[in-house]
C-alpha cells in the first residue's frame, strides 16, 4: 500500500506520491531561536522526523530542508532589551535547538538561515511589486496586496470576500479572521536590525522567509510542506499567496500539520507553571529515549496528552524494547526457526507497516511492536525460539527503530552534558536527585563493571549467593541492572 497522508489543503487523506520521480522534496517551519524549544514545540519536530524516517524507510530519498528564523519582532525586541546584536543573541538558541534537536534523535535536515538570505528576499518582493502583488507605503514598508490573489484563504478555508482592501497589518503573528495586507519587508526603526538590498533598508517579515528559501532550496513546486497547526493562519496562507502570485504554480503539494500538544490536560504556558522545555525535563531526570517514544506515541494529527505518568510509561517502554533487544542478541537458541515466531515477525511488522502508511498511525506501530516483544518474551520463556526467529524478531525491531530511534542506550551522555549545561547556567537547583543518580552511575566503568560480574559469577559458582547478591545490590547502586539467566550474567546500564 501506499502512504496515506491528510493534506491540511485537500482537508482528505489521499495517496502519497512524490511530484518527481523517487525524490520527495519537503520543507519544514522550523524554529524561531528566541529562546530554548519546549515540547510543544519538539513534538511537531519529532512529527516530522518520523515522516522523514518513514519517507525513506518507504523507500524514497529525501531531500528536507527546514529554516532558521533568526530575525523576527520577538528576536528583535528581545535583543534589543538585553543590548546584544540579533546574530548574537540568536547563537545562543540556535546553539541549543540543534543539541535538543540530538538529545532526541531527530535527525537533521538541510538548514537554512533567514539572515543568510535577505537579499533573495528583497529581490522576490521587488518581483511581486513588478507583477502588482506588492506595494511600498510611505515609511519604505513593503505590503501584499491580497485583494489581487483571489485564492487567499485557500488553506485556512477562511472566506475573506468583502474584506478591506489596503487595510494593513505590520506584525507577523496577528488576529485569526482578519485578513489584511501583511508585510513583506518592513521599513528600519530607530534601534532596530536592519539591512541594505535593493528595495532599501529594512528587514524581512517573517512570512517572506520560507517562501523564498523553499523555493531556492526546492525549486517553485513541491512535495510537502510541515509545519504545527498554528501555522496555518497567516504563515502558510502567505506563504502561499506570496508564492504562487510570484510563480503562477502551486506551491506545496501537501500540507502536513502537526496538532498542539497539551500538558495534564492544559494548554501549555508559562502562567499556568506547566511550560517545560526539553532541557527542564531532563533536568527532573527524565530520559531523552522516553521523551521522544511519548512525544510520538500518538499519531500527529490527534491531540496528546503530555503527563507525567505518561512519560514513566514511556521509560519502561524503552526499556522494555532494550530488555527484549538484550534478551534475544545475548541468549543462545538452538539452531532452526520455527513457523510460529516466523509469523509473529513477519506479521508485527506487516502491522508496523501498515499502521505507519494509514496517515502515520505512530500509536498501532506502537502497539504492534509491544505486542511482539510480549509474547516473544513468553515464547523464550517456554524455551519456543530457535537461533533464525531471534534474528527475524531483531529485524523487526530494527525496523520500529529506524522511526521511533529509542533503543540505542547513550541517554546518561546526553543527561551528563544537559547537567553540565545547567551548572554553567547557575542553575544547580533545578538539577533533580534523579538526575545526579541517573549521571552519577556513568561514573564506573565497563571494565569495573565487568570484574564485579566475574566476582559473581566466581561468588554463584561457590554457591555464595549472599555475597552475589550483595555485589548485585552495589552495580544497582550504580545504575548496573544484573541479570542472572540460565546462560549466564548480563548487565546494562539503567
Ligand atoms: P516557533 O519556534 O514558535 O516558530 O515554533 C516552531 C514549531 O513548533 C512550529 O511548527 C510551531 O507550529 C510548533 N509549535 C509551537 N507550539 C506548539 C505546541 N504547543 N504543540 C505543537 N507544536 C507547536
Ligand atoms: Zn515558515
């Protein structure tokens, strides 16, 4: 079957099929670097990410391209407050987006900077204004005329007949049913940033950017454009309008919209107290591996529910999978396979697959891998497995992880330097108990780890359990897990 995706412009799923040959060519919004990115806004990016993974796990080659806003009001007003330049005040977030952007394993796509492209910009609008889609005001301001770009409202599936036409608008994020000529380049203010191009001095409105670095990065038309629901109006209804006045072609081919996540039931904010960002959350000593398995736990388009309790399921998830993975690559299985545990993982990931094509069903792919790994864990138990069934089970599993990417243990590296991060921030206090313990087991090393386990072994092969036992309690004490099993002792990292 093919990939199944809800285009926000169709408002239907339809079939997926790349505008050109094997290449899907995407565009995503990516971050304004104000400040350091909260889950809302990692779950839209993690979204995309799992449609990027499963793009090409589908067999496609992608070619992803995402932005940087490095200027807007936001970034202006706050960097005029602190005194610092725009570029410097953004380096910092910047800095931090992509390291969150690695704690999660998402994977990076080709990143494109605004300040990088301002002339480009300068010289789209100055095209717009030749073809009557732009005009300047007095102040060298420049505006989109959307009474000559009838589709306006496309999108959003807003009707603005019988709006003002000239009305304007100079912010970027403004009122959801007003439509108004929104600005494509706005005139230098005292103390603002600003930059030289060809229609003046000024700087670009934050719409322009993405129309204008997709399109280079892209080309005019293409497949896929992704971004958080709030995005839909104004940004991408200008985006469109912009675009296509400029082109005469469609734009996006799809329009992927990620829905805004809550917390404990609450639209997240700062007031409200349940505003985290990725860095907060593993300063409570929270694992990146279960941030990122509940922040795709449920499919996209529905709303999730990020709790607390969640989050604790999610880490004996992981750590479920990991258990299982250790489990079949670790035992010796007699030699063959058998019919049973074939089917189960042909079959799981059939169901993977499947859930995966129906518009990115993340919480079935889920749901049919835990499925698996339970009831191969009761097939090992009863002895069921043969050598060839554990490698089919681990290919599926590997499978589920080139889209979920939980299993690979490296959690305490990234906690150590989030810790580290926070000591240098003076931020000691918020470094939970949790966290140091988590940190603070990285502190022994393999080979120390292994010598204990060969002094358990020797202690279990004098039968002096007590004293295994308690060089078991010490390696937990470290964040060893020690596992005794029929074929001997495995440990891992908690
Ligand atoms: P921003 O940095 O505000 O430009 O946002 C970056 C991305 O995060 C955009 O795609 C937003 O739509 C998305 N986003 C912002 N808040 C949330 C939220 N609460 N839930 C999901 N996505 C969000
Ligand atoms: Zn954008």
């Amino acid at each position: 079957m093919p990939l199944r995706l809800y285009n926000t412009m169709s408002a239907k799923v339809e079939e997926f099929r790349p505008l050109q040959d094997n290449e899907v060519r995407m565009y995503s919004c990516g971050p304004t670097v104000y400040d350091y990115g909260h889950i809302g806004n990692f779950r839209t990016f993690v979204a995309v990410d799992i449609l990027r993974r499963f793009l090409r796990q589908s067999g496609y080659e992608v070619r992803h391209v995402e932005n940087i806003t490095d200027v807007d009001d936001k970034i202006i007003r706050n960097s005029a407050r602190e005194g610092v330049s725009v570029k410097q005040y953004t380096a910092k977030y910047e800095k931090a987006f992509l390291e969150d952007s690695a704690t999660l394993n998402i994977e990076q796509p080709v990143l494109v900077r605004a300040t990088d492209h301002i002339q480009e910009m300068a010289n789209f609008i100055a095209e717009l204004e030749k073809k009557g889609f732009a005009y300047r005001a007095e102040d060298g301001s420049y505006y989109f005329r959307i009474a000559k770009f009838p589709a306006y409202g496309k999108l959003s599936k807003k009707d603005f007949a019988g709006m003002e036409d000239g009305a304007r608008v100079d912010v970027d994020e403004y009122e959801k049913d007003n439509a108004r000529d929104f600005a494509l380049w706005k005139a230098p203010k005292p103390g603002e940033a600003s930059w030289d191009s060809p229609i003046g001095r000024g700087r670009p409105g934050w719409h322009i950017e993405c129309s204008v670095m997709s399109m280079l990065e892209l080309g005019e038309s293409f497949d896929l454009h992704a971004g958080g629901e709030d995005l839909i109006f104004p940004h991408h209804e200008n985006e469109i309008a912009q675009s296509e006045a400029l082109t005469g072609k469609p734009f996006a081919h799809f329009w992927f919209h990620a829905r805004f996540l809550l917390v404990e039931g609450e639209k997240m904010s700062k007031s409200a107290g349940n505003f985290f960002t990725i860095r907060d959350l593993v300063l409570k000593g929270h694992k990146p591996s279960s941030i990122r398995l509940l922040l795709a736990s449920v499919p996209y388009r529905n709303q999730l529910n990020f709790t607390f309790d969640g989050l604790k399921q999610a880490a004996s998830n992981v750590d479920k999978l990991r258990n299982f993975q250790l489990r079949l690559t670790t035992s010796q299985f007699s030699p063959g396979s058998s019919p049973e545990m074939q089917q189960l993982a042909n079959e799981s990931a059939a169901r993977m697959k499947a859930a995966l094509e129906d518009d990115l069903n993340t919480a079935q792919a889920q749901a049919a891998i835990f499925e698996m790994v339970r009831k191969a864990n009761v097939a090992i138990d009863a002895g069921q497995i043969k050598h060839d069934d554990a490698r089919s089970l681990l290919d599926a599993l590997e499978k589920f992880d080139e889209i979920f990417a939980v299993l690979k243990d490296d959690d305490t590296l990234k906690m150590q330097s989030i810790l580290q991060w926070a000591k240098e921030q003076g931020r000691e206090s918020d470094i939970s108990a949790d966290l140091k313990e988590i940190v603070g087991a990285q502190t022994i090393s393999d080979d120390e780890v292994q010598k204990k386990i060969g002094e358990i072994e020797a202690a279990r092969a004098a039968r002096d359990f007590k004293r295994s036992d308690a060089i078991r309690a010490e390696l937990n004490a470290a964040g060893i897990m020690v596992e005794i099993t029929k074929d001997g002792v495995r440990w891992r990292r908690k």
